[in-house]
C-alpha cells in the first residue's frame, strides 16, 4: 500500500438557505489515499497516429483536439510511459477505430484469455431513422464535406509512435477484454491516460463507463488526457474540466501527473518477465 496525493470532488451539502442549493458543494478537495499497486493498472486509450493537417483537413476541422493531443503525446508521454514500464504496474492498451491490432500478439492472448466477445442485435433502421442519422452526419458531425477525409485518416489510423505497445504488453478492444485482463492480473483499479476525456474514454467500448459495470473503479491523470470541446468551451477547455468532475463523481480519482510519476517512481523496479 502506497500514500498518494488526489483531487476528488465534494457533491455535498446542497445549502437550500441560498438562492442556488448547488452552490453549497464543498466543490474540489485536496486529499492523501491508499493505493494498491498490486491491484492497479494503467490504461492508454485512443492514442492514435491520425496523421497530419495537411492529409486530412477535413478532420481536423471537426476533431479540434488533435494539437493538444499531439502535445500531450509529445512531452506527457514518454516520460509517464517510461515510469510505468519500469515500475510493478501493468500497462494495459485500449485500441478501436478500425483493426490495426489483431496481429499483435498481445491481443491475440487477450482474445484467447477473455473469449468471444458479446454481439448485440442492432435494433432495425427504417427509412426516418435512416434520414436522420444522415441529418446528424450532414449538420452535427462530421459535416458532408469533411467525411471523405474522415473515412479515409480512419482507414490508416494506427498506434501513434509514443504510445505504440511493447511486446508483451495487453491489448483490449472492448470492456469484455479489458475486464478479462483485470481478473487475470488481480486489477480492480485503473488510470486511463488517452484521447479524448469526455468521449472515448468516458463512453465508448472498454471505457470507464464499460468498466464501471464490472466494479472497477476508473482514475485519469488530468495532463496525459484531453477533451472534445464546443465554440463556447475550447478556449478555457471546460469540457475537459466538467470531465474531471464526472470522474470525481461517478468513476475514480483525479491523479497529478507529477504525484503520480513520484508514486511509480517509488515503487520497487518491475521483475524481468520469465522466458519460456
């Protein structure tokens, strides 16, 4: 058991003395928790090689976090994934997209420990349904003229160099595989680290969310994520913050990057893996 330092979110007491209740929060607190390194992991989701603004502008026109994820990959990456790889924690990849994975061997022995996933039956489109999710595609997201350069980053979509897997290392796909991984590795909590925050991370397949559901409680470290953000919010990034907030609320832990580089940092070196 380690001491670490964490921001958590106080969601009490509402004050019905004021003319807003929520007012009253106690709002975000400062503590020192238990960690067991023995039942964490880290989690590197969605940390894509998506190319460049010039091959797809169409892309990034619609998706305006790839420059800070860029950055982030940069300058948070190779020094977090460093202390990771060399303290006890497992380090564990969350991939999606299209299938640039299925080769490596470290999903291949997540596909054989976990089995099949589960196959939903999709609910049957008819020809409103139809219109209005091409109404969305149109005038929500992506827009009609930024698609073809959309479909075709996504068909070369990949690792990106910085967070690219070492041999060895577990790959998942979805919240059945990573929650496989969970159980063999003795894992109960995990840090995500990856793009984007209030999206992929949060709500798609081997997210927290997906997690959550098996019992696993979800941490991020707010300078190795960001986020989607609107016209209103993207200067100030509040989505990123109202992020953080839910994870507080409903997953985990917000961790500093430099606490918890300090932590691995001070953890015994991992054990060379048995050949054989």
């Amino acid at each position: 058991m380690v001491k670490i330092p964490t921001r958590h979110y106080q969601q009490f007491d509402a004050d019905y003395a004021r003319p807003v209740p929520g007012e009253g929060f106690g709002g975000w607190r400062q503590a020192e928790v238990d960690l067991a390194p023995a039942h964490t992991a880290v989690v590197v989701m969605h940390a894509w090689e998506c190319g460049t603004m010039a091959q797809w502008p169409g892309w990034r026109r619609c998706v305006e976090y790839h420059p800070r994820a860029l950055q982030i990959l940069r300058e948070v990456f190779p020094p977090l994934l460093g202390a990771v790889r060399a303290s006890p924690l497992p380090l564990f990849h969350v991939v999606g997209g299209r299938d640039y994975y299925s080769h490596l061997a470290g999903y291949r022995r997540t596909v054989k420990l976990a089995g099949p996933s589960p196959r939903y039956a999709r609910v049957r489109k008819d020809p409103v349904y139809r219109q209005l999710e091409q109404f969305r595609a149109d005038r929500v997201f992506v827009g009609r003229h930024n698609r073809p350069d959309v479909r075709r980053g996504f068909a070369r979509l990949g690792f990106a160099p910085e967070a690219r897997p070492r041999p060895g290392e577990p790959i998942a796909k979805d919240g059945h595989q990573l929650a496989a991984l969970c159980r063999a590795h003795g894992i109960n909590h995990l840090v995500y680290i990856g793009f984007a925050l209030n999206w992929c991370l949060l709500m798609s397949p081997g997210g927290m969310i997906d997690l959550g559901r098996y019992g696993v409680l979800c941490s991020t470290i707010p300078e190795a994520v960001t986020a989607v953000e609107n016209a209103a919010t993207a200067r100030e990034e509040r989505e990123k913050a109202q992020a953080l907030w839910r994870v507080s609320l409903n997953s985990g832990f917000i961790f500093g990057l430099t606490d918890f580089t300090r932590m691995l940092q001070g953890l015994p070196p991992r054990r060379p893996a048995r050949r054989g």
